[in-house]
C-alpha cells in the first residue's frame, strides 16, 4: 500500500490468464475499493485446466514496481456447466513478516460447454501432446524449457499495451514455486499425511475388528467373508457397488462454491519469522555467515531423518531380494522349502478353503492370540540387509 498525503492509497488493476491469453483491466487510481466491471470470453481448450486472476497496485506511475495483492486459481472442472458463479474471493499474500488478507474481489464465472460428449472425451485423452510421450523430456530439459519460455513470456508481455512487467509475470506463474521452502514442505507432507490418512483408517478398523471391540461389527465382518468366499464372483460387483453408494452419499454434501487460498493448507497461518525469512531469501543466499549456518544446521536435521526413513525402507526392501539370494543359506533353504510345501498344499486344497482358513485365523478371537510377533514376522525380521555394508 503506498501513501499519499499521509494516507494509504492503491492504484489497482487485475490480470487475467488462462492459456496463451492474457488480458489486463483499467488502473483504477486511489480506490481502496475498484470496480472494474470487465467482462473477458476464452476457449476452453480442456475443462481440467485453471484460470488465475491477479490482483496489482501500480507502482509504475509513482516510477516504482507493481506489488502483488493476491491472486486466485479456478479449476474450470470444479465449476457445472452453464452457471453464473458470483463470489467474492479472498486476496492473500505471503509477506516477509507473515500471510496477510489484502482484501477481496469478487468474480462472476461461467463455464458455458457446445458439446457434452466433447466434453466428457477430453477425461480420456492423454494430458500433453503425442511427441510427449514418444520421446519425454528429461527433468532438467523440462526445467530449461521452463525458464526460457518465462524469458520470451515476460519480453513479449513488457512491449505489450498496456505492459505488464516481469514481476507481474512471475508472480501469475509461480516462478519460485520450486525454491526450498520449508513451510511448502511441511504443506506437502501434511497434504500427503490427508491421502493415506483413509488407508489408516481403514487399517486402524481392520485391528479393531481383529480384537473384537464390536462384537457384533466382527460377526457382520466373518459372515460377510464366509459369502464373498463362498462366492467370488460377488468380490468385484460389490466392490464396484460400494464405490457406488459412496459416491452417491458424498453427492449430498459435494462442493457449492470454487475453492480459493487456504491458508491452513499452504500452512501459512503457523509459520515462524525465520521460515518466512529464508523462503523471501535469494538465491544464492545473501544472509550473513551465521543465520546461514543456523539454516544448514537445521536443514541437516531434516535430512537426517529423512535419511533414517530411506534407509529403513531399502533395508525391508533388500530383506525381501535375500530370501532367494541365499547370502543366508539356512533362511533361503526354509523358505525354498515352505514354497514348496505351500504349493503342493495350494495345488491338493481348493482355493475357497485356503482363503476361509486365512480369514478366520486373522479375525480370530483375542483369546487365542497373543502379543510375541508372528513367526513370519520374526522371520523376516532376521534376514540379513546391505546395510551391514555401508560405511
């Protein structure tokens, strides 16, 4: 916000981008409160792609830079077809001294289709071009290719009129998404943390169906095993059919309105100073030695823990690869043998009476279980693992 006369004023406008179009509004001079009352039209070349508005203060005309207000993203997939979307969405900066809600602006959106079937098409059709896919490009070519096409953007966009300049160009296309940030990556680890979170739960529930602490739950559970075993032909329509009803009960409680900024789920609203500070750092950096140090030293610990996960998910990994390398001859040789046995067992024993044994030896009662780990478990535990190599 900049002052004059002792107070604060903005001289803001709007830019809008979807695809290769970009439009800007009128500079609505000294107005806490802009109307612009714009309207734009695009082709929608694929429903599952996003528009962004931004929101600028003009600095320009005080012969300084444009600052960022706040943007918003649209997923044109997440609006039904043919109806007028009026809300008022929040404008939210991150700033060295913290996230700040600038204000708001208020958007009328319409996603207007010609053709269903088109429409629907679009889902099963492959992303990117052919040439994509016949021959992908690395990482780092992607990564080059990205830069270069943000340099010929911003200089086609300066000469445009009215200009919009670098700075609005990269903040419209999130040009330092990819610089560490350490509140971005505990964002992503609680976003990976709401995925597995249902598999959880579902583990969670199996245990406690195991244990019996709803007994009548467990017996719902072992009848319903005894029929799909009884019955395999029942274990994908029902499968299909619950994915139906589940579908079909969210329908009720589906999203009304088009998302915007969360600032709990960019875990902006938790962050300390420092974390803002090296986020808002260059790159290289140009803090002093001992804030650098500080940083590193923490860093180190976050990758020693991370280290510490790899390491134990290749240790379970190489378990597996040594039960038939025979770098522990006695293990391999029980499980060659028990892969024997198991097939001639399997080859003898219908599949519907291996598969109820199972079942019931897993759900059974607690009274006849106990809390030493299984021999399987044990088994594997002492295979032998690469990392009694490693320096």
């Amino acid at each position: 916000m900049k002052s004059k006369d002792g107070q604060g004023t903005t001289d803001a406008y709007c830019v809008a981008k979807y695809g290769p179009k970009w439009v800007r509004t009128r500079t609505i001079i000294d107005s806490f409160s802009p109307k612009w009352n714009e309207q734009y039209t695009w082709e929608v070349h694929d429903p599952c792609t996003v528009i962004t508005v931004g929101v600028f203060d003009n600095g320009y005309l005080q012969g300084g830079k444009c600052t960022s207000i706040g943007k918003v993203r649209i997923r044109l997939s997440t609006l039904e077809t043919e109806k007028v979307y009026t809300h008022s969405y929040p404008l939210i900066v991150l700033q060295p001294s913290g996230v700040k809600k600038m204000g708001e602006v208020q958007l009328a959106v319409r996603f207007s289709c010609t053709s269903y079937v088109n429409m629907l098409s679009k889902y099963a059709q492959p992303l990117f071009p052919k040439m994509h896919y016949a021959h992908p490009l690395s990482i780092s070519q992607q990564d080059f290719l990205r830069f270069q096409t943000i340099q010929i953007l911003s200089t086609r966009l300066g000469r445009a009129e009215p200009p919009l300049k670098k700075e609005v160009v990269d903040y419209m296309l999130d040009v330092g998404s990819h610089i560490w940030s350490l509140r971005r990556a505990k964002a992503n680890f609680f976003r990976l943390m709401y995925v597995v979170s249902p598999i959880m739960a579902i583990g969670k529930w199996f245990d406690q169906i195991c244990h019996w602490k709803n007994p009548l739950t467990t017996i719902l559970i072992h009848i319903l095993f005894i029929i799909l075993v009884l019955y395999p032909e029942l274990i994908v329509p029902t499968f299909f059919l619950y994915l139906f009803l589940i579908g079909i009960w969210h329908y009720r409680s589906k999203p009304r309105h088009p998302p915007h900024m969360d600032i709990h789920l960019s875990h902006a609203h938790a962050v300390v100073p420092d974390d803002l500070d090296e986020e808002f750092d260059t790159f290289p950096t140009t803090r002093g030695p001992d804030r650098v140090r500080m940083r590193y030293d923490r860093l180190r610990s976050v990758g020693g823990r991370i280290q510490t996960v790899i390491g134990d998910l290749a240790t379970q990994g190489e378990r597996f690869h040594s039960l038939l390398s025979w770098r522990d001859p006695r293990a391999s040789a029980l499980f060659v043998t028990f892969c024997l046995f198991a097939a001639v067992v399997m080859y003898v024993t219908p599949f519907q009476v291996i598969a109820l044994l199972i079942g019931l030896y897993l759900l059974r009662h607690p009274r006849f279980r106990h809390k030493l780990p299984s021999m399987s478990t044990s088994f594997f535990k002492r295979l032998p693992a690469r990392a009694d190599c490693m320096l």
